[in-house]
C-alpha cells in the first residue's frame, strides 16, 4: 500500500481491539495505512468480500500518503500511452506536459474497483491519475473502464493548441486572419502561424500540420471569419483515440449552421499520414462533432469562390443518403438569402448534381474536385467562370 511507516503512541480503546481502525490518506477517509488485531482480521479476512463491511473505527488521523510515480510521455492521448507503457503499481500520473510538478492531487481510494477511478486532472486530461485496475478494460478508450471521475479538471492546464491559417489567393483572406489574430490576442497563449498559396488540398492540409508545434492544431480556413468569443483554451480529450474535431460554421448564403468550412482540430499525426483516399480529407478518420460555432463561412466573396465552394460540398452531400444530408442539399439547391454572389452558390451545387448523375457516382471521377485546375476548367464551361471571377 501507499502509507508511510509512522512511528506513534496511539492505541484503540480495550473495547475497540478487534476493530480495523482506519487512518486516512490525505484527504480521503478510505485511507491505506490500518491498525488491526491481527488473529483477528485473520479470522474476519476470508468472510468478509468488502473491507468496508468489517468492523471500521476511522481514526481521526490523515497518513500522507507516498508521492504516485509520474509518467512522463510523448504520446498525444493517455490511451496510447497506458496500452504501451509497462508500469508498476496500483496507481500512475501519467502526462504529456513538461516539467509538472504534482502536488495536492486527489487520494483515490484502493478499496473498490469502482473508486479505483481514471481521474483526468486537466480540461484535456494531458495530465490524469490511472488505476492499474483499468488496463485490462482499454481497448480503445480509457472509457472502455467504467470508473471515471471528471470533478478534478480545474487542478492543471494544457498547452494551448497552435492555430494554423490556411489559404489560398483567396480575396478576403488578409481580412479574416487579421480578424483571427484579434480573437486570438484575448488569451495570448495560442501560437498563430499561417500557410499560405499551396496547391491541391492534401498538399495544404500536409504543409498546416508540418508548421504545427502541437499534437492538435486548430485549422482556421480562409473563408472562415471566426467568432471573437471563442475559447481558444478548448481541448481535445486525451482519454480518447487520436481524433479530428469538427467545429460548426454558420453559412450566411442557406442559412445551415454544421460543419462546412468550419474551425477543425486536426490531429497533427492523422494528417500526415493521410494521402486523401476519400472525398473529404477530414472525415477519412476518426472525428467527432463538436456543436461549438467557429464562426460564419464567408466563402461567396466572388462568383468562382462560391460556385467552387457549394460544387465541392454538393458533390459529398450528394453521395450521402441520409435524411440530415438530404436536407441540407436541398438548401444549398434552393436558398441564396440575399448574399453578393448567393446565386453562383446555387449554381454550383446545381452542377454538382448533375455532374455526379452524369458519372453515376463514380469515385475517380468525383475526386477530380480535388484538382483547383480541373474545377476551373469545368467552371469554365458550365458557367464561362474564371477563377478571377
């Protein structure tokens, strides 16, 4: 266990002999350290399944207990790190952050399976107390073990994500990351880097991940004006599997809020590794909607930039027989509120349909809407569109 020896005079009264007396360990009365008859408990031991149901005295007295083993690694979730690392011990802090100093962390109780809990100690769990008790549970998550406490986030702090800004001769973008830089300079502690003119779209997403200098980074797009109350202090949860997150953008043209041209938390390692095998680079892996609007997609600042935009996205709806996907592109169909250059949008998702019916879905031929030339040209004769348009 993890009490200290103590040396003290202290002794149950004569009728409290055959009791086990209980001294806490630090703040929690379900302590480590016991005082016990031993003939007695000997005798009990094997009759009784739970040590709670023995006959308790809690002493008055807290044990510090032992300082837990701090786990310091270089993985970007806790899930990859408790599956890899051997460890000893009923109990580990494991980490990613840099030269933590842990102190005044919460006693889990050793006496249950159930309080043998996963305590995340930050917003993102960078920093959580693990039970080995949950090793054999975590598969893909430390969610896979059923005992997690998340009243103890407040103790530390993650590192602040790096924001990338991506774009692409895009007539609005110097405006928006100005903006973005205004967001941002409220907290001052996310690093702001910005990529700029790269061709094709998993070369773009590749060169955002190469400048970042954290796991997940928040990739801010051109065409993203972003909200000036966001929290750049948000996390990804590190008790997960490495992941993408999906924020929502307001779309000023239809009026949908969802996540087209919205803020994404990448995982840095995810998109490296991925060559763009699918039709959207982001959903290739694993992700997760978070119902947080980044901001307003202004993506209709010239007639090229909306018929681009609402082609590319239609082509993906339409691909999708679900009820949500079906709404949705009924909108980008038939709604244009007003918005300078609403209706290019509309013809845009409008050749979208038609091109996906005339190649009767055929994946090689929808992802030619990855190659800008190859839109520009098809652009070009649906619509005599150029991209200086």
């Amino acid at each position: 266990m993890f009490g200290f020896v103590l040396r003290f005079s202290w002794h149950p009264e004569q009728w409290q002999a055959g009791m086990l007396h209980v001294f806490a360990s630090d703040n929690n009365k379900f302590g480590d350290t016991f005082f016990m008859h031993v003939p007695t408990f000997a005798y009990r031991a094997d009759k009784i399944e739970l040590l709670d149901w023995y006959d308790i005295n809690y002493v008055g007295v807290s044990v510090p207990r032992c300082d837990l083993p701090v786990i310091q690694h270089q993985y970007s979730t806790q899930v990859e790190a408790v599956k890899n690392i051997v460890w000893a011990g009923p109990l580990a802090v494991f980490t990613n952050q840099d030269n933590i100093t842990i102190e005044d962390i919460p006693a889990v109780s050793l006496w249950r399976e159930k309080t043998k809990t996963v305590v995340p100690l930050s917003l993102g769990a960078g920093t959580c107390i693990v039970p080995r008790a949950s090793i054999p549970y975590i598969r893909t998550q430390l969610y896979d073990y059923p005992y997690i406490d998340r009243t103890q986030r407040h103790m530390y702090s993650d590192t602040p994500l790096d924001i990338v800004f991506i774009d692409n001769g895009e007539s609005n973008a110097d405006a928006n990351y100005e903006h973005l830089c205004e967001s941002a300079r409220l907290t001052w502690a996310n690093r702001i880097h910005r990529s700029s003119g790269v061709n094709s779209r998993v070369a773009a997403y590749h060169a955002a991940a190469e400048l970042s200098t954290t796991p997940w980074f928040f990739a801010v797009f051109a065409k993203l004006r972003v909200n000036l109350d966001f929290d750049w202090r948000w996390q990804p949860d590190r008790l997960q599997e490495p992941k993408h997150y999906i924020f929502h953008a307001f779309n000023p043209i239809n009026g949908l809020t969802y996540g087209h041209q919205a803020m994404i938390a990448y995982h840095k390692e995810l998109v490296l590794a991925n060559t763009g095998h699918g039709l959207d680079f982001t959903l290739d892996n694993s992700h997760e909607v978070v119902p947080i609007v980044s901001g307003t997609a202004e993506y209709a600042h010239t007639q090229w930039s909306a018929w681009r935009t609402a082609f590319r996205e239609v082509l993906k709806l339409k691909g999708n027989a679900d009820v949500e996907s079906q709404y949705r592109l009924n909108k980008w169909l038939t709604v244009a509120m007003g918005q300078p250059y609403g209706q290019y949008s509309i013809y845009g998702a409008e050749d979208a349909v038609e091109y996906y019916d005339a190649v009767a879905g055929d994946f090689a031929e929808l992802k030619k809407s990855y190659d800008w030339a190859w839109l520009a040209s098809y652009a070009l004769i649906k619509r005599n569109l150029t991209p200086n348009q």
